[in-house]
C-alpha cells in the first residue's frame, strides 16, 4: 500500500474498504482462474472455464464483496457480462493447457530486513526448464508505457518473497492484463530485488514517521480509482472522519 491515508484508513483505523464493482468482479474472475487450474490441464478449455466463473458468482452470493453491492439486476447481468468477456480475452493471451502451476493464491511470508513482508502470488509455475515464474492477473486497465515499471512493484516483490522462501529467484514475473489483454513481462535479478527492498525499506520509514507524526497525507495515483476510501479522502473531494 504506496498511500499513507489508505494505510491509515485500513491499518490504524481499521475502517472497512467498502465493496466497489471492479474489485468485486476482479475477485470473482480471480475465482475463475483459480478454478480452471485445479483442473486437469486437459480440462482447462474455454467452455469449463465459464462454468467455472459460474461457479465463483454462486459462491460470491454469500459474500459481502458482492452482497454489498446491492447490484440491480441490469447491474447484475452488467457485471456478469463484463466477467464472461475477460475470461474470453483471457484465452486470447495463453493456453492455459500447457501451464504447470506449483501454487495457486500461494501465501508467502519472510522477514526482510527486520520487517514482515507478506504476498499472496495469483499463479507461481514452473517454466520448461523447472525455473519459477510468477503470474499476477490483473482486471483493471493496462499502465501507459511510462508507468509499466512501477506496475512491476508487486510482482517483484514477490520475486523477492521467493528469493527469501525457496532461496530461488523467477526466471519472469508476469502481470496479465485481461482486459486488453496484454501481458507485460520481466526478469527479476538480484539488482532488481535489491531496489525491491529499498523501496520496501522507504515505505516502512515513511509509514513509521507518520505514525510518529500522526500526519498521513493522501498519495492520489491510478490506484484511487480501486480505492474504497475515496468517499473520505480529501485528494477526492470526500471527508476525513473526525478521528
Ligand atoms: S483515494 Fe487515493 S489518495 Fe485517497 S486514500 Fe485512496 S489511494 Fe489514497
């Protein structure tokens, strides 16, 4: 979380993100993907894979990601809809046939310089020659060129998660975006893992003196338009709630 309002907001508040469209439906594709790769790789078409979203709405009907969202019914068919058409982009980018996926929502944890670091990587695979790869999906809209590297900041950060678990670090690290659907690819080495942990480092300092402060300033980014603190954001013309 590059925000220091989010931060506070989900951390020291603990103020409940309120559901939001976008983040629901990309949960629910999430499902899907999840789901296709439990299967047998020649199981994994395009026709089990909308079964498979199918399944992920049912089980979605009792969680309040999408419960909350009081979703009429054209909204409803809307988001099923939307769901439907990038699981069919998302065939456009692989075979999902000739993955062999290690870990599905793979829960990684390590001390990184006296901090504890936590990722939850979509898909971790091995490639032909047994080399990790790490696969986020993404359902949002793909970064303009100028802002891919930082788009990488969580994949890489999961690179470093791996370095630090299995002492390996990903032949790749792969965002896929569905809704183009592109896919933007890089090679992790140890330099890149270095700036990871700077970065990483910045962010704990920075968080530790607002906490000291107790200024947490809003970051706006690309990011506000998946934020479910807008509504009290002052950088969105919301309220900040009297602490
Ligand atoms: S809307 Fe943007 S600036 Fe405001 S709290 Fe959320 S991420 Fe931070």
């Amino acid at each position: 979380m590059t925000c220091p309002l989010a931060f506070r907001f989900s951390y020291i508040d603990r103020i409940p993100s309120p559901a939001s469209i976008a983040a629901t439906k990309g949960s629910i594709v999430h499902r899907a993907l999840e789901l296709l790769f439990n299967r047998p790789s020649t199981q994994r078409t395009i026709q089990n894979c909308h079964l498979d979203l199918v399944s992920a709405f049912s089980q979605y009907e009792q969680i309040s990601d999408l419960v909350d969202l009081n979703l009429d019914e054209l909204q409803r068919k809307e988001l099923e809809v939307q769901a439907h058409d990038l699981i069919d982009k998302y065939f456009e980018i692989e075979d999902p046939k000739e993955i062999k996926p290690i870990g599905l929502e793979v829960k990684l944890q390590a001390q990184v310089d006296g901090t504890t670091v936590r990722g939850v990587i979509d898909r971790l695979e091995l490639d032909k020659a047994g080399e990790l790869i790490v696969t986020d999906y993404k359902t949002g809209s793909p970064p303009r060129n100028n802002s891919e590297s930082s788009k990488l900041n969580g994949v890489n950060l999961y690179a470093l998660l791996c370095q630090e678990v299995f002492g390996r670090i990903p032949a790749k690290v792969q965002l896929i975006y569905l809704a183009k659907p592109i896919t933007i690819i890089a090679v992790p080495t140890s330099s890149t893992l270095r700036g990871v942990k700077q970065r990483n480092n910045a962010i704990v300092q920075a968080v530790k003196t607002a906490c000291t402060k107790g200024e947490f300033q809003p970051n706006p980014s690309a990011l506000c338009s998946w934020c479910g603190y807008q509504k009290l954001c002052p950088a969105k013309g919301g309220t900040l709630p009297v602490a």
